[in-house]
C-alpha cells in the first residue's frame, strides 16, 4: 500500500525525463564552452578572435561527440572523439536513472514514452547548438547533429530509466536463461577486447615515447596550453583503443588513404604531428612473432566463455557449446562494428579516411571468437561436469 501511494504521488516521468534531458545536454555543453573559453585565454591570452569563437570551438567539439560532422572549406571533419562521447553517455544515465528513481513509472510503455520524451529534448538542443554555431567557414551537420543526439539519450537515458525505476529488476527473472547467458558472455567479449587494445596501446606508446615526447615539446605550449592539448588527447584515447583491438583481429586500420597497419604489414606515408599517432609501428615488414597477436581475440573469447559459464552453469556439452559459440561470435561482431565508430575525416586529402577496416574485422572476428567461445564452452562444461563428479 505504501509503495502504491508513494508511486500515484510520483510526478509523471515524462516531466522527469524533459528534465533530465535537457539537463544532461545542457551541462555537457556547457562544460564544453568553458574549456574552450579557458583554451582561448590560455593559448593567447585573448589576441585573436572573441569569446564566441572560443564558445563556438567548445559548442563544435560537443556536437562532433554526437556523430555530426564540421563541414569547413578545406576539409570535413567527421571522426567523433569518443572520450566525450562516453561521458556525455554517462552523464545521460546518470540523470535518466534520477528520472526513473523519482518518478510514477507503472510499465514499459510509461518507459518507453518518458525515454521518448527524454531523448527528443536532447536532440532539439543538439539541432539548436548545431544552427547557433553554424558559420559560412564552419557547417555542422544539423541532421547528423539531432539524430546523434537523439540516438545517445535514447539509448543511455534509457537504460537509466529503465534501471533507476526498478523495471530491470521486474523483467529480468523473465527473460530466457540463454538469451542472458549470450549477452553477458558477448558483453564480456567487448570489454575483455578493450582491456586488450587499451594494453596493446599502452605497450606501443611506452616502447616509443620518445616520439611521443618530441611532438609535445615541438609545440613549445606553456603549462595552461599543454594541460588543453592534454584533454583533447585524451577524448581521443578510447578510438585509439578500438584501433588497437582492430589490429588483433588482423585486418587493421587505416591513416590515410593508402596506408595499412596490421600484424603482417604496415604501409605509411606522412602521419600528423599527434601524441597518440607515436604508438604507430615503423614502416615495412613486421616481426614474424607479431602474428602470435592473432591468438589474443580467441583467447579472450575462451575466457569470456569460462567466465559466462561460471555464472551460468550447464552440464550439457552441447548446451555449453552452442553458448560460448554464439556469445563469441556476437561479441566479436559487436566489437568489430564498434571499431568503425573510431575512425572518420580529420583532415584534407589523404586524411579524408582514418578508420579500422570494419568489413574484413567483422569476419574476421566472427570466426576466431567464435572458435574461441566454442572451445571455452566445451572446457568449461567439462570442468563443471568433472566438479560434480568429485563432489559426488
């Protein structure tokens, strides 16, 4: 009776999610201008241009977060800094689990409606910043700009809606035990396979910091400019993540046009003066021992099946197969896709294509992960069988 009560005295969701959406976007965009106000007095302490350049710069960097693209006149820039993107996805279901935590929501439709309503206020004020910041020498995508927008608070406000009300927790008992098995089993694939690339990036970067050093120093910035060069690299560490996982899959990834680094090869012409560009390999033939990297995708996908299984067990071997097989094979497709997220235009000419090679990774990750779930699904129902049988 008390819940009950507590719930008709709710507001309704959809005031909440109005809320929570404007919020989320209006705190990140924000945030966004201030740094790009503070980068402007810090690089030349306010000698050129004014304070809505710096705003613009700011409102632009957050757009570009959201999948729309800076169209200039020498070049379009369409590579999303997905460091930002990330954020802006957390802060989102942060206010979309508030939404639902403090409002009336009796089912999945009131869910779905209040998510709706969420995610069109962030869209609308992704359209208005994208006409706003519009410039003759400077276009951002207003299309790319709502349908981004909208996409990201959909998705992340709702999974906090849906999470802060309680509604998980009602649909999950219900939801088959195999599709739940697949999902954490593919969700820990991807994870598994950014924790991979994250290392392998990390390993390249220490091997040749150097390199990496010298592009800083040549900047010749001071401590306020450097700490600004700092951010903007680091909006880009998760892309850079997602590329090193594209090269343990083997096809790799491109820097421009005509280039490839991958295990077997790595074709480069001129690269960008840019920290993170240092954890590139040299050029010309690699290391035989490098193709020992193909191994890591199979590798973290036996993993991922051992560890699914731990927490869903089956005794059956075929059950046990055909899980580790289809979380292997989906998580490493979902991986796959997501490596095309990283890439985009980032300048004129050649540089007009940065990006993994998502068709040949697709494949590529659907045969090894799922050689890998299916042979840590059998070793794992075999261990779980050799365990009843002792403690029998």
């Amino acid at each position: 009776m008390t819940d009950l009560l507590t719930s008709t005295t709710r507001r309704p969701l959809a005031i909440a999610a109005a809320i929570a959406g404007a919020a989320s976007a209006g705190t990140a965009l924000l945030g966004c201008m201030a740094i790009g106000l503070a980068g402007w007095f810090a690089a030349d302490a306010g000698a050129h241009g004014d304070t809505r350049d710096a705003l613009r710069v700011g409102a632009d960097a957050w757009l570009l977060a959201h999948g729309s693209s800076l169209r200039m006149e020498v070049a379009t820039i369409s590579v999303v800094p997905l460091g930002l993107t990330l954020f802006c996805a957390y802060l989102t279901f942060r206010l979309g689990r508030w939404a639902g935590a403090t409002s009336a929501v009796k089912d999945g439709r009131t869910a779905l409606m209040g998510t709706t309503v969420l995610a069109g206020v962030y869209g609308v004020i992704a359209t208005v910043t994208a006409v706003l910041a519009s410039l003759e020498i400077a276009q951002p995508n207003l299309g790319r700009a709502f349908a981004g927008g909208f996409a990201l608070a959909f998705l992340a406000g709702g999974a906090g809606a849906v999470s802060g009300s309680g509604l998980w927790l009602v649909w999950r008992p219900h939801l088959p035990k195999h599709l739940l098995a697949v999902g954490t089993g593919a969700a820990s694939v991807v994870l598994l396979m950014c924790a991979a690339g994250s290392v392998l990036v990390a390993a390249a970067l220490l091997l040749d910091f150097g390199s990496a050093a010298n592009v800083l120093a040549l900047l010749h910035a001071d401590v306020p400019s450097g700490l600004m060069y700092t951010a903007v690299v680091a909006t880009l560490v998760p892309n850079a993540v997602l590329f090193g996982g594209a090269y343990l899959l083997g096809p790799g990834f491109v820097v421009g046009s005509g280039t490839l680094v991958s295990p077997s090869a790595v074709v480069l012409g001129p690269v960008p003066a840019f920290p993170l560009l240092a954890a590139l390999p040299d050029e010309g033939a690699t290391a035989g021992w490098l193709m020992l990297l193909l191994a890591v995708p199979v590798l973290v996908a036996a993993l991922s099946a051992c560890l699914m299984l731990r927490r869903f067990p089956v005794l059956r071997y075929d059950v046990g197969a055909l899980r580790g097989l289809a979380a292997g094979v989906l998580g490493g497709v979902v991986f796959a896709l997501a490596t095309g997220l990283a890439g985009g235009s980032v300048g004129p000419g050649r540089m007009a294509d940065v990006g993994a090679l998502v068709g040949q990774s697709v494949i590529a990750a659907a045969v090894a992960m799922g050689v890998g779930g299916l042979t840590g699904g059998l070793a794992m129902t075999w261990r779980l069988r050799q365990g009843r049988t002792e403690s029998a």
